[in-house]
C-alpha cells in the first residue's frame, strides 16, 4: 500500500533524502510525498471544530481556513472567495465542466482526447445523459494541441472549452494562452486543468484568461483528498452537490480545514523553490532520458515544452505491466501512467491521439521524479534499466 512512510517522506526532508532509504520513488505524477510543511500545518489543526458554528471554537477553525484560502489566492493570482474547496482534481474537474455545461445555452463541449480522464469521463457522461456534444480538438505527434486544426467556436453553440495546463502522462505542456485567447474572443468559458502544473509552473489564474481551473494538494506536497476550484467571480457555475451552502453555494459540506490548511503550507513551499527546484529536477530528468535513449529501440515520448520531471517511454517488445513487476522487484517504484483495468493492460488514449501504434503504445512506462528525488533515486533507475528491459522483452509481449 502506497502511504507517505514507505514513499519515503519522513518528517525531515533529510531523513528523505538519506541514502539509507530502500526504496526508489519515481511515480510523482501520481502523488508526490507529503511536505514536512503540509504535515506540521495538518498536525497543528487537526482538533478544529466546524468553521461554520457561530461560537468562538469555530470561529477559530473559520479563521485558519480563510487564512488557508487567502494564501492559495495569492499564491495563484486568484482572489479569495474564487477559490473553492474541493475533495481534490477529480471533483473539481467534474464540477467545473458539468457547472459551466449546465449554465451554458449551447451544446459542444470542445476537449482534447489527452485530458485527464476526470475530464473526459464528465464529457462523455454528459453527452450520454445530457444531450451535449463533444468536439474534439485534435493534438499532434507530440502530444500538444493543434492550434492549426482547433475547432471554430461559436457562442451559441459552443457550451465551454476545457484543456489541461500540461499533460499527466507526457507531461507535455499545452498552449494555454493562445486556446485562452480563441475562448476569449468568441467568448466562451474556458477551464483548465491545472492538477499537474500547480505548484511546478508559475501559474496566475486572473492572467490565464480562465473561468475555472482545478488543482489538487497532494501532486504538490500537499495532502490527499482536497484540491480546489478556481472559479472566477464574475462565472456562475450549476453546483453537483447540495446542503450547506458552503464554498460559495458551489460544493456544499462541513470543510476540512486541516486539510486545507496542509494544502496552503504545501503550496507555499513549492512555489518558494520552485526554479530552484524545477533546475534541479530537470537536470536529474535529462540524465534519465539520455539512459532511456541509450536502450535499442526506446522511444521517448515527452518533448520540450515540458513539465521538468517527466520522462514517458515505450520498450517496443517489452510489456509495461513486466517492466513494473520487474522494476518494483528491484526496488523502483514506476508506473504505465494509464489506466489499468482489471490486471488489462490497456494502450494510453494519450499515446493513441499521439498516433503511436499500439504495440509501442502497450510498452510504455512513465518515470516522474519530484521534490524527494535524488542523484541516488536516478542512478538506481539506470542501473536497473538495461536488464530489466532486456528480461521483460525475452518474457515478451501478452
Ligand atoms: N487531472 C489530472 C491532469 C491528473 O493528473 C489527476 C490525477 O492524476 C487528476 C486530474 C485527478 O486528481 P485527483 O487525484 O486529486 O482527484
């Protein structure tokens, strides 16, 4: 079971980095271990009570998430009462995209087929039971949306845009600003999902020209389970859940204000390292990727512009699901970075939009390093590299 001690994040990031650990953790995509920061922010307000009572417990719970909303505010270029509390990037991403759908007088929702499926899975469920219409808007071989062939949009039919900020598999970043601009000017909502760029790239909600953006605690350092919505004070949004009428009326419920108390200091601390950090990572993700590239027939699939600790590749011969098993027998700690089904390994629908073949689709492995990762954790992946995917070719293809 994955859980902050055996991902490695001790209390001190020394005791994280120190050699002595067994492990090799290289699957920050997926959750990044917890900031001693978010820990002591999440310890020290653990007893709170509700912040909606009106006594003066409360008001003291009230105090410390307000507190928490005007860090993360500030810390996005959003105003306070735009962001809204969240279970994490899956409810705001629902949210965002049926709310905005629900309001909206047309019917198309144009996304590209790389989203998350958070996204996607909202879309197709609204075109299935609610009438709305998807309008794909197509990618190139690297992964990035094609600007050339974007869809034309119309006011009148067109109900909102959605694309994510960079891409969780390929950690390909998008062209943000000039979708933001076509969505301006036709003046259709725009939402982004920002669940993997938020606390690794310089984001400003008000100057992306966004209605709404999700992110999420813990791909930050955060804790898992909160996230937020960002929603611009002039966007009115169809709330999915009712009751309490909490976070604007958008996610009713009692908040958790430790969490968000630990998501606050979280994203404070990787916004205050965050070039330093970024230099650091990328250098340790170059010295991978030149490995990757050093094995006959690897394909790396993550290009330039990028988020600085993705590499994503296909072993064509080898089966991802045997090069995880062997990896993790040797320690590392790695994922497919698609959805797995049922023990079905299940070619990524990022790679297929791509337009890679399935095979090579089907030998694909993602490697994400993060704020933990070491000179050890690397070297340790490109010592394991050559056998394991030499063992997982000769154990062949299902
Ligand atoms: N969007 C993207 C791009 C993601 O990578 C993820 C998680 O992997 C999500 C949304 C969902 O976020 P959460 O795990 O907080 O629900």
């Amino acid at each position: 079971m994955l859980n902050d001690r055996n991902v490695a994040s001790p209390r001190k990031k020394s005791d994280v980095n120190s050699s002595a650990k067994t492990r090799h953790f290289v699957d920050h995509a997926a959750t990044t271990p917890l900031r001693p920061e978010a820990r002591t922010a999440m310890v020290d307000n653990l007893g709170l009570a509700n912040p909606s009572g009106q006594y003066a417990t409360a008001r003291v719970a009230k105090k410390v998430l307000e507190e928490s909303r005007e860090e993360i505010a500030e810390l996005l270029g959003a105003d306070p009462i735009e962001v809204v509390f969240t279970s994490g990037g899956t409810e705001a991403d629902n949210l965002a995209v049926s709310g905005l759908y629900f309001k909206a007088a047309g019917s198309d929702i144009v996304v590209p087929p790389i989203e998350h499926d958070a996204v996607l899975k909202t879309c197709r469920h609204l075109e299935k039971e609610h009438w709305a219409r998807i309008v794909p808007a197509p990618v190139d071989s690297t992964g990035r949306v094609d600007l050339e062939a974007f869809p034309t949009l119309d006011r009148n039919s067109t109900a909102l845009v959605t694309c994510m900020w960079a891409n969780n598999e390929t950690g390909a970043v998008q062209p943000i600003s000039e979708i933001s601009a076509l969505a301006r000017k036709a003046r259709v909502p725009f939402h982004i999902d920002a669940v993997q760029a938020a606390g690794h790239v310089p984001i400003d909600f008000h100057s992306s020209g966004a209605a709404t953006m999700a992110i999420s605690a813990h791909k930050f350092g955060g804790p898992r389970g909160i996230g937020a919505l960002l929603v611009r004070r002039d966007v009115t949004l169809c709330p999915h859940n009712n009751g309490g009428g909490q976070e604007r009326g958008l996610r009713s419920g009692t908040q958790d204000v430790a969490s968000a108390a630990g998501m606050a200091a979280g994203l404070r601390a990787a916004v205050s390292d965050m070039q330093a950090e970024h230099d650091r990572v990328k250098n340790l993700t170059e010295q991978l990727t030149h490995a990757i590239t050093g094995i006959d027939g690897a394909i790396v699939h993550t290009t330039q512009p990028t988020l600085a600790g993705h590499v994503y590749a296909s072993f064509p011969g080898a089966e991802a699901d045997s090069l995880i098993m062997l990896f993790d027998a040797a320690g590392i700690d790695c994922s497919t970075g698609s959805a797995c089904s049922a023990g079905v390994n299940r070619p990524s629908h990022v790679l297929s939009a791509m337009g890679v073949s399935e095979p090579e689709a089907r030998s694909a492995i993602r490697f994400t390093l993060g704020w933990t990762s070491t000179q050890d954790d690397v070297d340790a992946v490109i010592a394991a590299l050559p056998e394991t995917v030499m063992r997982a070719r000769k154990a062949g293809m299902a």
